[in-house]
C-alpha cells in the first residue's frame, strides 16, 4: 500500500515536475525544474501519500483500493508508460492515443529503443542507468521518436526509478511537442536572417580592428549621439571618453571578459554623453568575429542602440511606485520631505522644495533639501503671501508650464541660491496646487529632465489632490469635535450659571417687594435685577450659539435676531474692519426658527471678516423690505407678487474666483487655509434658507469684494401667532387649596420656588432631594395638585420622576424647570403628563403663568373643574 501510494504521488507530481523551472528533492525522487505552481501542487500530492503512508504506519490502516493506482495514472496530463529492460510493463491511454494502438500488448515484444531514433540510443541508455543506480529522475530530454508509420515526431521526456510489482522498474513521462519544435526552429532561423538587418537599420554600428585599434561607425551611431561622423576621431580611447563615470569600470571589465573568452558575448548598459552635453543611455552590444590560432581577439563587432526613453520609463515608474508608497505609508510630518527626497534623487539634483500653491496665488512650502528650520514643529509650513512670490515663480504658476531657469536665483523664503533650476507645477483640474523647484545639477538641466519632472507632477496630481483634501477632512474633523466639545462645555456652564442666576434673581425680586417702591434700598434691587437679565440674556446667546437651543418656526420680528446677532458679533471685530448697520425701521416678521436665522447671519458675517481679515476693509449688513417684482428671483414661489424680507452681508476682501463662485455652496468646500474654515458655513446657510422658502444669492468679484444676499417671505402673523402674554392670576382660584411639590436640588431655588408659589397663597411643600420627593409621591400620590420639578437633578432626574408620576396618577400634572435650552415642544410631546416646561431663571409672574395655565379658574369660582373623588385638595 505504502508503494502505491508513493507511486500515485509521483505520478501526478512529476508531470508537473518535468516542466518547472525550480529544484526540489522529496523522499527517494529528484524532480526537475520545477515551477511555482507545479512546487505547490506537488508538494500537497506527495504530503497526501506521506500523511496517508503514516497512518497507515500509525496502526490506522485504510482500505486498499485496486482502482486507486490505474485512476490516478489515468488522470495524468502526460502520456505515461512502466518499463523494464525497456520491455512496456503498462501503458495509459495518452500513449496508446499516441502511437495510435488500442492496447499497450503491441508493444510487449519490443524493445522501447526502436521507437527511439538511433541519435538518442546512447544518452537514454545512460540516463535509464543513472535513474536505476541513484533512485533519482534523469534530466528532461528531447527526444526524436519512430512512429508506428515510420514518421518521426518530437517529445519531451523524463525517467525516474520506482517499485512496480514488488520489483524496480523505470517511469518514463513524455509529452508530444512535435509541433512547438518546428515552430521554435522556424523563428530562431528567421530571427538570425532578420535580426542583423533589422538592427543595422536602426541601431549604431562599430567595426574595432583590435591590431591597430582602429575602429569604425555608422552614420546612424553618428547621429544618435549628435556627431556629424567626419568630425568624430577613430580609435577606442575616444569612445571611452563618452562613458559616464559610473559606468566606465562596470564596461570595461565586461568587455575585457569577453576578449579572454570568459564571456560568450559583450552587452551592458551605459550612458554615453551626447555632443549638447547630456547623457543618453545605449544598449552596447558586440562579439569577437576573428581570432587567431592561439585565440587572441583580432577583429570585433558590435551594434549600439538609444534606450533613453526605455530608460526614463523604467525611471519615471520606479519614481512614480515611491510617490504612491510615499503618500501612502508616511505620516503627515514627514510625507511631503519623503516626497522632495524621491523626486530630487530621481533627477540627480542637490537642491530643491516643494509648496502648495492657495487659489489666490500664496505658497505653502512644506518641505525643502536640504532641510532648514522654516518651520517651528514638524509637520508645519513656511507661508508666502502672493505678494512675497517671487515673480519668476508667480509667471510660472500663472502659465501653468514648467520652465528650466539658466541664470542664477535666490530665492529669499527659505535662503537657497539656485545655480540652475527646473520648476514645475503640479495641476490638478485645470488649478495649479503644488509647485517643484528643483536645482543644482552637475550637468545642468535638459528637456528631458522637464519631462520627466512634469510626468511625475502629472501621476501625483490626483494623489496629492487626494491627500489634501485628506488633510482639510482631518482639520474639519478636528474642527467640528472641537466645536462640540465646546456646545457640551457652554450647555453645561449655562446650566450652572442659570442656577446661579435664578437665585440672585429670585431672592433679589423677593427682598424688592418686601421694601417701598420708592426707597434707596428698591432702586439698588432693581439694578441687581437688570444686571442678572443682562447675565440671563448672555447665556440665552450663549446656548442659542451652541446650537443647544431649537425651535420650532413660529412668527419672529427679523430685525430683533439681527440686533442679538450683531450684540454677539461687533465686539470681535477688530478695529481694521469697519462695520456698517443698515437695518429698515419696520421689517415686519417672518416665519422662522430663530437660532437658525442668527446661525445665518453669525456664519455670513463670520465668512466677510475672515474675507478681510488680513488687510481689514468694511463689512456691511443690511435689512429690508422689497417687492418681488423689484428683484431678480429663481424660486416661482418667491416671484408670485410677494412682499419679501432681504438680507444682505457685503465685505470688501479679495472676491471669490469666477470658477469657484457656483461651487461656495458644497459641504465641505472652502477657499480658506486647513484649519481656519470647515467648509460648512455657506452651505449649512445654504440649507437653512432653502428650508426656510427662501433663496441664497452670491455676487463677488476678483479684488472688489463678495455680497450674499437673502430673500425670505414676509409674514403676516395672525392674532394668535403674536406672542402670548402672561395670564392675569384670577383672583378667584382658591389657591390655598392648591398643594403643590416643588423640586430642586439646589436648595436656594427649592427656598425661591417656595417663598414665590407661597406669596400668592399656594401650599408648598420644597425638597431638594429629588429621590425623596419620588417617594413622597409614591406614599401619597393624591396628596398634590401639581408637581414643579428641576430636569437636571442627581439621583432621580426630572424626566424619571415624571415618568413614575405618570404611572402612579395619570392626572397630576408636571411642570419641568430647566437651565438647559432643550427643545420644549419636544418634551411637551413625548411625555404627556409634562404640562409646561419653564426655563431658567424664571419670575414669580412666570410660575404664577404655568400654574394658571395648569390649574385654571373652574366654572363656578371655585377653581376646582375636577369631580370630588379625583383626590385633588381644595
């Protein structure tokens, strides 16, 4: 068993075998060049019989299965026959299709040698030997074999020793390659007639006579190096003058191994210089033609052709594969260093930087050879303003060419004299963004040096374009975690600076009415008073800037958000920046959500300073109102004869490129540096007017400044939409029947919201510990009208008491209180036993309001609208 299934490994590994490429030595057999593939595939077949051989050693013995050999045999790729004393022992059916018999008996009386042309009778004797004496396969022959017809065809055939039948034997393999024979002779015949004319047409020729040292060229060995052939001497030391330095002792060893006959043939690679002073690279080939009786090189002959461009290919590509591997393994502190490095070694240079170049014609250099202290941390940039640019370098951006520089430059920015320098912008859709300044080569620059450098500038455009766009996602990400963290940090000081708030407010309005109206000690108390509104109106800013705050859109006066919005925005301003107000007396209202119309007008107003932000200039904002009729519209819904509210922001900055103005309003596209702009501002203003039914237009122009103007529908607000006003307390609302919990768990609010409630005549009962106050409920759900709650609270917080309220009685009412700006309507509407929700710091006239609107006057006076048994106390 342990022999079949080595034989059956064999079998099928060796076929693969005898057309590899590789060596490998497995247990008792050498296989022949063997190929990748062909190694895998045999490897798995011989570990099979292997892992199969020592189970069955192991005790674990398998069923033997007579068909396995012959199925396996017959599966080969190969004709395949078993021999001894070259009598056929087997034969599969690819050799009987072969000789064209039905069955391998026609060849059990014959000697395998007469199939075999006599040439080979010799050498497959002594290969048959060597196979049964090593146990290893011969060496792959080709061989000439005598068909049954007596035609001659070609195979190619290996042997190798194995057991058959208890004894050795020989397995031959062969394949049928009559065909790729007489194909192969047909070309290597037709390539030797061709090669020496095709060759001689294009290529340079040289004849070295090596007795007198004479020797001579073609004209087109003249021409490929620039020399008229009369001007250019004989003799080899003049040709050794044209081989680059580098390469003068790589050529000559060469050749001098050739003409001792270590080498069949002369052929390398080198750079010859050109008559203009440049190199170019030839493919330098030559053999000696004569000798003489003691094989002493005479004459030799040889072809030179210009394999520049092969060259260049070869190294603009192994340029362009570190470009890409630069970009996409190194860090952002060292990725544009790596860059200028790869590009500079590539052209042989010794000086050089590299910038990004900024819609308005300022560079950003990133890194420079060698490298200078520009920068003051790793990773950043040397700006230069347009005006800085030297203007060879603004001609060359502005043309969007590469030019090679003869004279000497200094350039100041970063303190290099260029000698000589190539400079070459890298364009990406029709805008340059990123410039190379390469100098100092030895030989000085060529055109095809320009090339080269601007084929890379070509490959690495979308790269570089890539990972720009790469680094302004990361700085907008940064950004907008940045800005969050500090929406989080406003809520929570908000929170924290309205309870303050709420308590210098409370006990201030509540020592104001225990003094006369008129005394020294009331108009002190009235100053505390509007000092905390103003305290209280700062953190309304604050939350509504931090996005905490939203509403719904309801009727608003236009002009009053612009007035908060330019409260919040004046004062930032530098003096450079002078800002002019044009705001319309009477601008009605419009149907708006308010945080989002100041976001509008802060994100304009923001966008013109930073415009100006340099060189300074004048910021405009304006209101009023205008016909339809009156101004140019694109929305139908806007041109129908309506009365239209217009907004405008101008500033007097640089203007936006004509090709960039339709593209202000994509997300995440900005014309500012990486991190002074998101690239969300005109487009977050963009969709906020859009859902607003208004339009958003943008007039700039190069060099006189940008005006975005806006147009929302006026609205006529109906009775009920005007602001509602507080509710006058009805005196005959039995309020010491009112029983209401009050919850806070700052204890000088729980003590105001007592001594408040408690002054027009309700019962209180004020508790700081709101986990108490949930079980005080729990124990006496009927004992209470109303229940007045913090929503930020530790322990229970006020949307969870609410919550068990709910499930404890349906119809006690809740009130929350809060210092957050959080989205009333939405509270009011996932939590129906929530009946008002009151902001923070609230009055005495703002909870008397929520109680009145809780708890109304019930129809007979009494204020009791509920029947007797509903457990509310009167």
């Amino acid at each position: 068993m342990n022999r079949r299934l080595n034989l059956a490994a064999m079998v099928i590994a060796v076929p693969f075998m005898i057309w590899g490429t590789a060596i490998i030595f497995l247990p008792g057999i050498t296989v022949d060049r063997l190929g990748p593939m062909t190694l895998v595939l045999s490897l798995l077949i011989w570990g099979l019989a292997f892992l199969l051989t020592q189970r069955q050693e192991g005790g674990r013995r398998l069923n033997e299965d007579p068909g396995l050999f012959i199925n396996l045999v017959e599966a080969a790729p190969d004709a395949i026959i078993v021999h001894r004393d070259n009598r056929v022992l087997y034969a599969n059916q690819r050799t009987l299709d072969f000789f064209g018999v039905s069955s391998y008996q026609h060849f059990a009386e014959t000697s395998l040698l007469e199939f075999i042309h006599p040439h080979y009778h010799e050498i497959i004797i002594d290969r048959q030997q060597e196979a049964l004496r090593t146990g290893q396969s011969s060496e792959a022959l080709e061989v000439t074999v005598i068909m049954l017809d007596g035609t001659q065809r070609e195979i190619f055939a290996n042997t190798i020793a194995i057991n058959f039948k208890g004894r050795k034997a020989l397995l031959t393999f062969f394949r049928d390659i009559t065909e790729q024979a007489a194909t192969r002779q047909e070309l290597l015949d037709s390539r030797e007639r061709l090669q020496l004319a095709l060759e001689a047409a294009r290529d340079g020729v040289w004849d070295w006579d090596l007795r007198s040292g004479r020797m001579v060229y073609s004209q087109a060995w003249a021409n490929m190096l620039g020399y008229d052939l009369q001007e250019w001497q004989s003799g080899q030391n003049a040709w050794l003058s044209l081989i680059h330095p580098d390469d003068h002792a790589r050529s000559t060893a060469l050749l001098d191994a050739h003409l001792n006959g270590n080498l069949p043939i002369y052929e390398t690679e080198v750079r010859l210089r050109h008559k203009a002073g440049h190199y170019i690279w030839v493919l330098d080939r030559g053999q000696v033609v004569d000798r003489d009786d003691e094989g002493r090189p005479l004459r030799m002959t040889g072809t030179q052709r210009d394999i520049t461009s092969r060259k260049e290919a070869e190294l603009a590509l192994e340029i362009r594969n570190r470009i890409a591997e630069v970009f996409l393994i190194s860090d952002e502190k060292t990725v544009y260093h790596e860059l200028l490095e790869t590009v500079i070694k590539g052209c042989d240079c010794q000086v050089g930087f590299f910038a990004t170049v900024k819609e308005n014609g300022s560079l950003r250099i990133l890194a420079t050879q060698p490298e200078r202290e520009l920068y003051p941390q790793p990773g950043a940039s040397h700006k230069i303003a347009p005006s800085e640019v030297p203007p060879f370098l603004a001609e060359i951006i502005a043309g969007q060419r590469g030019a090679i520089l003869e004279h000497p430059h200094h350039f100041t920015p970063i303190g290099q004299e260029f000698q000589t320098a190539l400079v070459v912008p890298v364009i990406s859709r029709h805008t340059v963004i990123g410039l190379f300044m390469l100098g100092n080569k030895l030989q000085g620059f060529f055109a095809s040096d320009r090339a080269l450098v601007e084929s890379l500038a070509t490959y690495m455009a979308p790269i570089l374009q890539s990972h720009l766009t790469g680094e302004m996602r990361e700085a907008q990400l940064r950004q907008a975690q940045k800005m969050e963290a500090l929406g989080s940090l406003a809520g929570g000081i908000s929170h924290d600076f309205n309870n303050i708030l709420q308590a210098i407010m409370g006990f201030t309005a509540l020592a104001r009415e225990e003094v006369p109206a008129d005394s020294l000690i009331a108009s002190d108390l009235e100053r505390v008073l509007r000092a905390a509104r103003r305290g209280q109106d700062l953190v309304r800013r604050i939350l509504l800037f931090s996005r905490r705050e939203e509403q719904e859109q309801h009727p608003v006066k236009i002009r009053t958000i612009m007035e908060e919005a330019l409260e919040l925005l004046t004062p930032s301003l530098p003096s450079t920046i002078e800002v002019r107000i044009r705001l319309g007396q009477d601008c009605g209202y419009i149907l708006a959500d308010p945080a989002q119309i100041h976001q509008v007008i802060m994100n304009l107003a923001t966008n013109a300073y930073n415009a100006m932000e340099a060189d300074g200039g004048v910021l405009e904002i304006g209101l009023r109102l205008v016909e339809s009729a009156d101004v140019e519209l694109e929305d139908p819904f806007l041109a129908d004869g309506r009365q239209l509210v217009m907004i405008w922001v101008s500033d007097t900055g640089p203007g936006i490129p004509p090709a960039e103005v339709e593209r202000v309003f994509e997300p995440f596209y900005t014309t500012k540096e990486v991190g002074q702009g998101t690239g969300l501002g005109l487009s977050v203003v963009h969709g906020i007017i859009m859902n607003h039914r208004g339009e958003v237009q943008i007039d700039s122009q190069e060099g006189q400044g940008t005006k975005v103007t806006i147009y929302l529908p006026l609205h006529q607000p109906l009775p009920a939409d005007k602001p509602a006003t507080v509710p006058v307390e009805n005196p005959a609302v039995e309020r010491q029947n009112v029983h209401i919990l009050f919850v806070d768990d700052e204890e000088d609010i729980a003590s105001i919201g007592k001594a408040m409630l408690e002054k027009p005549g309700y019962r209180v009962t004020a508790l700081s510990d709101s986990s108490l106050a949930l079980d005080l409920v729990r124990r006496n759900p009927h004992d209470f009208d109303m229940v007045i709650t913090d929503l930020t609270m530790p322990k229970v917080t006020g949307l969870h008491m609410a919550q068990e309220i709910g499930i404890l009685r349906k119809d006690l009412p809740v009130v929350l209180i809060t210092g957050l700006g959080d989205n009333q309507d939405l509270l009011l509407e996932s939590y129906p036993n929530i009946s008002a929700v009151i902001p923070k710091p609230f009055s005495s006239a703002d909870l008397g309001a929520a109680v009145n609107r809780v708890i109304p006057e019930s129809p007979d006076g009494s204020g009791d609208d509920r029947p007797e048994n509903s457990g509310h106390r009167r």
